[in-house]
C-alpha cells in the first residue's frame, strides 16, 4: 500500500522524490535560461522567448515543489543536478538535449503520483 501524507512529514521516499524534482526543476531554471543565450540565427528571437519562458515555468514548478517540500517537514536540497551544455549549440542538439530533461522530469513526477497514494494535495 502507498504512503500517505497524514503525518507531519512525509515518508522518506516521497521526500527523496519531491527533492529530485525539485533539482530538476532548478535545473531546468539553468537549462533553459543557458539555452536562451545560445540560440542564433534568423529565428533567435521568438525562440529565445520560449527558452525563457521555459525557465519561468520552472521556477514556478520549483517555487511549488520547494513550498510542498517545507510544509511536509523538509529542507530543498540545494546540490546541483547536472547540466548537460550543447557540444555544436545546434538548434537541434538544445532542442534533443531539452526533450530529455523534460521526459526524466515527466518519469519524476509520475513517481510522485504512484507515491501519494490517497493524498489528494500531493498528487
């Protein structure tokens, strides 16, 4: 049977998740603002935009998770997760690079889910 959140902190395995995401998303933070600055070319602006506007969605995402985390007893872990930079800062490699980022965060969050059990806030 899953956890459940009903006690002051969360189960260790949901906070191990929580935290993994939310070094994802501070990655992501980093990420995408980095790739923002390596876009050029013709297009750069309107993809510049969508780089930054990434890197505020993250944000956001870790401003919730870093929220959930705290109310549940826990400290964000602020280790850095790793970064990979372009070899060729090709419009191709960012764009590869930034898909796998947001499938591994995709894969966390799905294991949050199967880690909330009955806990509506957590899911």
């Amino acid at each position: 049977m899953p956890p459940t959140m009903s006690g002051a902190s969360a189960e260790p395995s949901v906070m191990t998740c929580l935290n993994r995401i939310f070094q994802a998303e501070m990655a992501g933070i980093h990420r995408y603002l980095y790739f923002s600055f390596m876009i050029m070319g013709h297009s750069r602006i309107p993809i510049q935009k969508w780089f930054r506007a990434q890197a505020a969605e993250s944000m956001d995402h870790a401003v919730e998770v870093g929220e959930k985390i705290t109310a549940l007893g826990g400290h964000p872990k602020l280790e850095p997760s790793m970064v990979d930079e372009p070899r060729q800062h090709s419009l191709d490699e960012i764009l590869e690079l930034s898909l796998r980022h947001e499938i591994e965060a995709l894969e966390l969050y799905k294991e949050l889910v199967g880690l909330a059990g009955n806990d509506i806030a957590l899911e």
